[in-house]
C-alpha cells in the first residue's frame, strides 16, 4: 500500500491562494460595520498580541492581557484617541446593552 498523497492533483491554476473575502476572524485584520449610523472599523486583536489592560465600554469590565479582544474605532473622523477595546461578546450585543453603566466613583470614564 502506498502512502497517502496530501497534496491537490493538479495544475498550477487549482493551487492559486484565494484571496480573503472579509468576514470571520482573522487577527488583525480590519473590517467596516454599521452602527448607529455611522461606519465603524473592527479589527480582531489575538490574545498574544492584547498587552496592556483595557476596559470594555460594553460591559465596564477590563479586558486582562492576553485575552483576544475586538478594537473598534469610528472609520471617517476618529483618530487614535476614539480607539475603543471590547469583548466580542459584548460587541455583538451592543444593541442590546442599555446607555446606563452604573460605574463606581473611582472608575475612568474611558
């Protein structure tokens, strides 16, 4: 018995690379989303990458380092200072979450 073949019969057109269509969760690289009218550029920050605390405008939690994160910044007008860090989870939630964070007294507003 002959071992298995792992690489694709074929030519050299069957083994071109795809190019990336957008979407998934690919780290670091960047996508546009929608939200509240406004564009918003979303881009995956892998957990080997993420070294800093950080804390979620969703939820009021920090993000610890090394825990993969979403960072999301309003694409047309935002600079370096509207970069925001958040749990994908509560990305995705956002519609859901209410405008009202009950903060303690010492937390930054960030």
């Amino acid at each position: 018995m002959s071992p298995r073949r792992n690489r694709p019969r074929g030519g050299a057109e069957s083994q071109a690379p795809t190019p990336y269509q957008g979407g998934g969760d690919r780290y670091g690289l960047e996508r546009t989303e929608d939200w509240q009218g406004e564009e918003w550029a979303v881009r995956t920050v892998g957990g080997g990458s993420a070294a800093k605390y950080y804390r979620c405008p969703g939820c009021d939690q920090e993000i610890p380092p090394g825990v993969p994160h979403l960072v999301v910044w309003p694409r047309f007008g935002g600079g370096v200072e509207d970069r925001r860090h958040w749990h994908k989870s509560c990305w995705n939630a956002r519609d859901r979450r209410s405008a009202r964070l009950q903060r303690s007294r010492n937390a930054p507003r960030y």
